[in-house]
C-alpha cells in the first residue's frame, strides 16, 4: 500500500481516474511503485495485473486510469533496474453495480463471477512475480475476486499493491 487513502491521496486519485489528470501519473506511479517493490521485494521478474474499469467507465474518463497508471509504475520500477511488464489479463463478465455505499457483504455478492482472466495468462505470466495492482482497496473483495479469476487459469497472484487504502492498521480485508 502506498498510503491511507486520506484528502491529498483521494484528490490524486480522484483527479487522474475522473478528470483525466496525466500529469499526477507520476507522482501515484512512483508511489504505487514503491508499494509493488515492498509487496514483491528481490530482483525477479515483476508482472503486473491491474485491476480492468467497466467499458462504461473507461469511456466516461476517456481512458482507463489503471493501465495507466499500471504503465507509470513500470517506468518506475524499471528505473530501479527491475524487469516488469503490464499484463491487462483479466476482463469483466458483467458490469457490476458501483460500490460505493454497498457494505462488504454486498461488495462480495455484486462481484460474484464479474472478473476472468484471458486463455493465454498462465504461459504470457510463466516465472514472474504476479502483483495485482488497483487504485483503493476498501474491504479487498475486488482483489480477492481477481486472485481468484486468475487463479482458475493456473496463475498464481503473489501479492496485491494499491496507491491508497481505507482500512486502519489491524483491519482484516475480507474477499
């Protein structure tokens, strides 16, 4: 986790995924950069899985905010002189309600059978550290779900890296 998903964290990343501000890619990049780094610490091969937006969204915004910033966080890395790759390997099934307001229980049953992950993922992902990668995680259910859809494709998710988090320090993420 990179940081609490507090007023100067939210406005970050509220500005680049609903207003289209590219030029505070860097600044999440580098910070989400450093939360993969600790999620997935060595020098292996890093892949990272973001976490896909609904079609709806991606033309809201004009673009998908994950895969960029997921791109960012590549150049970030790589300038530490690690080897990673963006793999946008899972899609959605369905579009699901919008979360915001819905309790964990409902979080989990509005994204039953959403996410799953392409044909080829297993053999593109073969001996790379698998790190999902999203904006905020809230109860974890969207990164559990994700896991798990990669998962039934034989691919193994290391570890999970988000630029904010809502929880407090002791929360148990339930999924």
């Amino acid at each position: 986790m990179a940081g609490r998903y507090d007023a100067v964290l939210r406005s970050a990343v509220l500005a680049v995924k609903e207003r289209g501000r590219s030029d505070l890619l860097p600044l999440l990049g580098a910070a989400l950069a450093g939360a993969v780094a600790a999620a997935a610490p060595g020098s292996g091969a890093v892949l990272l899985v973001p976490v896909p937006s609904t079609r709806a969204a991606v033309r809201r915004r004009g673009g998908d905010h994950m895969r960029l910033l997921a791109r960012r966080t590549t150049v970030e890395l790589q300038r530490a002189g690690r080897p990673v790759t963006v793999l946008p390997a899972l899609r959605l099934l369905r579009t699901p309600q919008d979360s915001a307001g819905l309790s964990a229980a409902e979080r989990a049953r509005n994204l039953d059978g959403v996410f799953a992950a392409g044909a080829n993922t297993r053999r593109l992902a073969a001996g790379a550290c698998v790190v999902l990668v999203d904006d905020v995680v809230t109860t974890g259910t969207t990164l559990t779900r994700c896991a798990l859809a990669l998962g039934e494709m034989g691919l193994q998710v290391s570890a999970a890296a988000v630029a904010g988090t809502t929880r407090r320090s002791g929360d148990r993420l339930s999924g």
